[in-house]
C-alpha cells in the first residue's frame, strides 16, 4: 500500500479495470466478462497508477488532490484502433448525392469521395494539417478516447503521403493524445494510375524503406475493394510490407466479399477492417486466427446502408472484435466513439460488456498497444475517463450525448466538462 499519492479518485461506483491476465485481446466468450471493482479508488503518481482497490482501502493514502466521484462510473481510457485523422477539406457537397442514392463507388468514379479529399490534401499546407489535427484530436478527447491510430491514404503520391505521416507524428508531439501511424498509401487508384494499378503500388512499396528509416508508421494498410485493389494485388503488396520489417492491416470487404477477410487471416494481419461482406467462411477462418476484427458502424450507418458487420457471428464462433470511429471526412465524419458504441449494442448487437471490451483492451491490441493502454494495472501510464454515469450499462444505452464528465492522459487531466454558467 502506498502512503502519497499525486492524485487520488474516490467513491467510484463502478471501476471497470479490465484488467483480466491474459495477454492478448479477449475473444469469444471471454469479451462478456469485465473485471470491476464496486466502490472503487484509483491513485495517480508522477502519471502512473500506483494504487487499485476499494475506497476503504484507500482511505490511508495521502494525496494532494482527492476527486470525489460521487458513485460515477470509472474506465480506462478509450482507444480508437481506425481512424483517419489528417486530411485536407470536408465533404459536406457529396451529402445531396448520397440522398440521391449515389452509391460510394459512383461518387469515386466522378472524381469524388477519396479522390476529392486527395485533391485537398495535396493542396494544403503542412501547417494547416497540423493545426486542423489538434482540433479533431482535442475533440476525440473529449469522448473519452486517449489512444488511437491515425492512417495517411489521402497523398496517394510520395510527397504528399510522406507530408501526412510527418504531420501525424508532429501532432503526437504537440498532443496529449498517443498517435499510432499507418501508412495507407494504397488507399484508392489515383487518376493518373488508373490505367496501371500496379505500377502505382509499386510507387507505394518503394515508399517503405524510407518510411521506416524516418519511424513515421508502424503499420502498412490498403483497400481491398471493387474498384479499388483486388485480393491478389493487395496480398501481394502486405507480403511485401512485412518483408519490410512493417506489421500489416487491411481494409477489407467492405462492400463486397471478395475474401480479403480470409486472406488477412493467411498473410496474418493484425487486424482486418469494415468486414462488412465478409463470408461465412471468412469468419470462421478470423475466429480461428490471430486477426482482430475491426468494426466501423459509424461508416455503415453514415452510408444508409441496412447490413452491418456480422458481429454476433464473429464473437459467438471465438473471434476477437473491436469498433472504431472510423473518422474521416467523406464515411464516417465524427469523433464521437460513445455514438459508435450506442450503435454496436443496436445495430451489431453486441452486450455492453463485449462493447466496453471492445473499446479498450481489444482496440488496444489491434494497434499493438495491449501493453500500454485499453486497462487499469499499478505501473502503467495514468489514462482514465471519469463518466457522468453511475453504471458501465449507461453509457451505450443513453445514445447521441457525451458522458464524459474528466478525462486524464498521463494522470494530467486535459478534459472537463463545464456547465454552461462556469
């Protein structure tokens, strides 16, 4: 027992440690359990955890601040495993197309979507990108995420994926927030590739020795899709990301089951995303694998598309999920995760106990931060969300509002909410 404390949080009536041994995301059945601790007491020093237990047992610790929760609910802080988050623009004018029925791939092909958001990434300023980032990252905050993953994909040329990546890890020494790069260079067919796919992947591979030299991502990423990249090329491109020295993801069967779920599973990717379409037999295949199932509602629900992600199927045959924001500007513009989660229990009909495990250790183990971040452990780094609820089942149930009452990075707190006379 530790006698001082920097910071000590009392009287919490729900402390979600998530904290369950196992050193690896939780898969199956295990995601319905949530270890917790009922009037529970978390201490902070020098931005570390350095006591977990009850409020009784706490009471002999001497701090210099003590917050009374009141009975409020207590997590980790959230992680956000698929986002977007540097990007030129907004694409608000695509709105009347979509309420016209034009499909995703449609507006693509007009030069729009992906293609329109590239345009306005090439254009803008290293600056700009940066100062536009710190505003959606302190946004993301304030919805209870600490942890995330950003993906460039918007360049789809050297100098302009190169321009992202750096601003990427620029905005994670300007920011609170843990960034974790991507490189998603192979995120659409450029127009002046269209005719030649493969000599534009080729341009992307060359781009790797010198991503890795200058440590700007950890992970390399494309679009399997109609359209997009077929499963042979986009197999062959991750081969060669890995031989690289990068651990890979993929963007997969989003739209149509084209079996990138199951080649993900073959090059073992460490995670596979959308999964929309993806087979019968590409979820069998997931739920026997190391593949974490990254799932994106929000992209779904934004779309006016009906068929969701078969969660209930990955989960219930032994697969490991988790949900993103899938932030970005043109499918899933929005920072709100708590609206992500409200949709995961009505549309992927996933528990709450499966969804908080899913927005924390599991989402922390798709972007290799299992280690980090996503639970509560004496020794690790202090990233805590204290929520205006006084129980976890709330949060997913009461959908469309923020319950973030204080968040803390790092045992510093960089997010409260104010009333409106304060």
């Amino acid at each position: 027992m530790i006698n001082n404390a920097d910071l000590l949080l009392t009287n919490i009536g729900q402390l979600l440690t998530m904290d369950d041994g196992l050193n690896r995301a939780k898969r199956g059945e295990e995601m319905n359990k949530l270890p917790l601790i009922e009037n529970g007491a978390i201490a902070i020093t020098d931005g570390e955890i350095s006591f977990i237990g009850s409020s009784d047992e706490a009471k002999s610790i001497l701090a210099k601040e003590v917050i009374n929760c009141d009975g409020k609910l207590v997590t980790p802080g959230l992680v956000d495993p698929h986002t977007h988050l540097v990007f030129g623009g907004s694409r608000e004018h695509e709105i009347s197309l979509k309420q016209q029925g034009v499909s995703y791939l449609d507006i693509l092909k007009q030069g729009g979507g992906i293609l329109s958001t590239v345009r306005e990434t090439r254009n803008a300023s290293e600056q700009s990108l940066i100062d536009k980032g710190l505003f959606h990252l302190d946004r993301l905050f304030s919805y209870g995420i600490t942890t995330l993953e950003a993906k460039s994909g918007y360049g789809l040329d050297k100098e302009t994926e190169l321009k992202q990546l750096k601003v990427i890890k620029e905005l994670h020494k300007q920011h609170d927030m843990d960034l974790v790069p991507t490189f998603l260079g192979a995120h659409a067919i450029p127009e002046e590739y269209k005719q030649n796919p493969d000599a534009f992947l080729l341009e992307m591979l060359n781009l790797l020795p010198l991503i890795k030299e200058q440590q700007l991502a950890e992970f390399v990423d494309i679009f399997c899709e109609t359209g997009v990249f077929t499963v042979e090329q986009s197999k062959q491109f991750l081969l060669k990301a890995k031989d690289a020295g990068f651990q890979v993801k993929i963007h997969a069967d989003e739209i149509d089951p084209l079996g990138g779920t199951e080649m993900a599973v073959e090059v073992d990717a460490i995670s596979a995303e959308h999964l929309v379409g993806a087979s019968d037999y590409g979820i069998e295949k997931l739920a026997a694998s190391n593949t974490i199932a990254v799932l994106l509602p929000g992209t779904t629900f934004y779309l006016g598309k009906e068929q969701f992600a078969r969660a209930r199927d990955m989960i219930d045959q032994g697969g490991a999920v988790t949900i993103s924001t899938d932030f970005n500007p043109g499918s899933s513009p929005t920072e709100n995760i708590q609206f992500i989660m409200n949709l995961a229990m009505l549309k992927l009909k996933m528990t709450p106990e499966e969804i908080w495990n899913a927005v924390t250790t599991n989402a922390a183990y798709a972007i290799n931060r299992g280690n980090k971040a996503g639970k509560l452990i004496v020794g690790r780094q202090a990233d805590i969300v204290l929520w205006d609820a006084t129980n976890y089942h709330y949060v997913p149930y009461h959908y469309g509002v923020n319950h973030v009452q204080r968040v803390f990075k790092n045992g510093k707190m960089v997010y409260e909410r104010r009333n409106l006379c304060d």
